[in-house]
C-alpha cells in the first residue's frame, strides 16, 4: 500500500468487509490499527449515496448470475462514476462483470498476485 500513498478512497462498505477480514485473517490489532488509520483521515471514506446505491443495484442485477452483492457492486459503481482504478483481490467478480468502458483498471495485477502467492 505504501506505493499508493495516502490516496486511498475506501467506499464505507468495504470497511465492514476489510475490518472482517483483518480480524478473522490476520488479527485484532491489524484491524484496530486499520480503523485508527480511518478515523484518522489517512484515507479518505467514500460514503454511499442514493445514485450510486441505485447504481450498484443495477450492477447486481445486470450480473445476477455471479451473485456480486452490495459491497462489490458500490466498489464498481464508485470506480465508475468516478474513473478510478479498484484495489481488490477479487478478480474473478472483477473480470466477468466489467463496466461498459471495458475492463477495471486494477491497482493489483492478477498475474503477478498470483505469481507472488503461489
């Protein structure tokens, strides 16, 4: 992360989901020292509004078949509407269901991810 700097856009839904994560997969500390980060502004939280909660339920519905949900249908509605490039360790979702641009434009590669964690 330190190569992205301090410009991480977090939608508040993913802290649910990362605050989980880190608690369940690495510790209570690591989780506690992410919110503290939050809550100290060192990224910024991208709150969900009506228009990108009506976006991310299309999203969902167009790619029902993949079953996104909420979270990553608001990331991709986030990363839409705004242009930006998504940090996600989800490829698969992230692949099948891209927006009408053509393809997310990921912080992570996928191969080289994959390469490192083998």
């Amino acid at each position: 992360m330190s190569e992205l700097g301090r410009d991480l856009l977090v939608p508040d839904l993913v802290l649910v989901e990362v605050d989980q994560l880190l608690r369940a997969r690495v510790s209570r500390d690591a989780a506690s020292r992410f919110l503290q980060a939050i809550s100290a502004g060192e990224h910024t939280v991208a709150f969900l509004s009506y228009g990108l909660l009506r976006r991310s339920a299309e999203i969902d519905i167009r790619f029902s078949d993949l079953e996104l949900g909420l979270v990553d249908a608001s990331v991709m509605a986030y990363a839409e509407r705004h242009d930006l490039p998504v940090l996600t360790f989800d490829f698969e979702d992230f692949r099948a269901a891209p927006p009408d641009s053509g393809y997310w434009r990921l912080v992570i590669d996928e191969s080289r991810y994959l390469e490192a964690t083998s």
